[in-house]
C-alpha cells in the first residue's frame, strides 16, 4: 500500500535551516509529483511547492522562493524539504503529499512533521 | 495570483442534514477545483477532485459542482463521521492556494 512517512518534530531558533524527510513506499517513486504543504497551529492549508522526482525538477510559490529547497533520493525513495533563514511565523506542521496525477490533487499524505520555531 | 473564498467558515448541522460548504475563485480556474476533508490532528484526505470527481473510497453522499468561479461541496445526509473541517483547493495554476476552511460542528 502506498504510504509516506515523514521525518520526526523538530525545534529550531529563528535564522536557522530545517530539512524535513518524506520516505516512500508501495509505488513508483518516480511516477507522481510530490508536493509540500504547511499548516501553522490553528490555520489552513499552504502549498509551498513541488518535485518532480524523475527529473528532480521543481516549482517553488512565489512567497518562499529563495527560502525553500526540494530535493529527491531516487535510490531510497525519499523526498527532501528545506526551509532556510526560519522565523517565528514558520511554526507549523509540514506534509509531503503525492499528486494523483489526473489532476493536480493530492491523493496521499504523509503524517505530517512539527516545526518549532523559537528562540 | 488566483485567491479562494470560501463560506461559511464555520456550520452547525446535525446528523442527517443536507449541508453545502462553497468557494469561489478570484478568476475563471474551469474545473480546477479540489475538495479535502480534515480531522483534528490528521492529515486531509482528498474527497473531489476536478470540481465533481468522487476520489476513490469516498462515499457517495459526497459531491462537488461548478466550473468557472464557483464552487459548491455537499454532503447530502450527515453522518456523525463527518464532523470536520473542509478545504477547497484550486489547481488550475501556481501556487495552488486552499481555501479558508470550514469546520463542521454537531449542532
């Protein structure tokens, strides 16, 4: 069955850089799109952006561009999210979620990851 | 950027009501709309995808229309299961915003 586990909660101070791990399984990884999707305590849903894991192409929004970094493993299956120059307002939980592929929606999640940010 | 609304934020019904969640976009997005239910804690799963595709499991008293700017969600008879939040999505161009939210509660 497909499934993507992500890497555990951190806590880190204000200008410091997160990587946050997406490990895949039960597909190929190289078949669908993964995307990034963040949701700070208590709000909605923001896309940050997504990999293309054959290619290890990437789109990145706009608001985190500069900021932002994915990356992909396509020995072990894995996708990588790194959000750099941290603030505050960063605090969240992070997802990786797959790209069902007839449409851009996201079939499959992973369980999600806390981020802390605070001095 | 393309910019979601969606109402209400919040909705009170009780088991076996018909409820409609909408949203609309800020510009034409054609079909380009997805919907996703959240629980507390969890990750959200996706129930329409394309404005009016049912994601496979979802049962069927999940449904979505519209095409242009807006969009509608409805759940025809409420079952206790399906108290939530629930986001629209628009995937018609970068960067994918979600709507608000609407948190579904017991009346």
């Amino acid at each position: 069955q497909v499934q993507l586990v992500q890497s555990g909660a951190e806590v880190k101070k204000p200008g410091a850089s997160v990587i946050v791990s997406c490990k895949t399984s039960g597909y190929t990884f190289t078949g669908y799109y993964l995307h990034w999707v963040r949701q700070a305590p208590g709000h909605g849903l923001e896309w940050l952006g997504w990999i293309n894991p054959s290619s290890g192409s990437t789109i990145y929004a706009q608001n985190f561009e500069g900021r932002v970094t994915m990356t992909r493993d396509t020995s072990i299956s894995t996708a990588y999210m790194e959000l750099s120059s941290l603030r505050p307002d960063d605090t969240a939980v992070y997802f990786c979620a797959r790209d069902i592929k007839v449409t851009t929606s996201f079939d499959f999640w992973g369980q999600g990851t806390l981020i802390t940010v605070s001095s | 950027d393309i910019q979601m609304t969606q109402s209400p934020a919040s909705l009170s019904a009780s088991v076996g009501d018909r409820v409609t969640i909408t949203c609309r976009a800020s510009q034409s997005i054609r079909s380009s709309v997805n919907w996703y239910q959240q629980k507390p804690g969890n990750a959200p799963k996706l129930l329409i995808y394309a404005a009016t595709n049912l994601h496979r499991g979802v049962p069927s008293r999940f449904s979505g229309s519209g095409s242009g700017t807006d969009f509608t969600l409805t759940i025809s008879s409420l079952q206790p299961e399906d108290f939530a939040s629930y986001y629209c999505q628009q995937s018609y161009s970068t960067p994918y915003p979600f709507g608000q939210g609407t948190k579904l509660e017991i009346k």
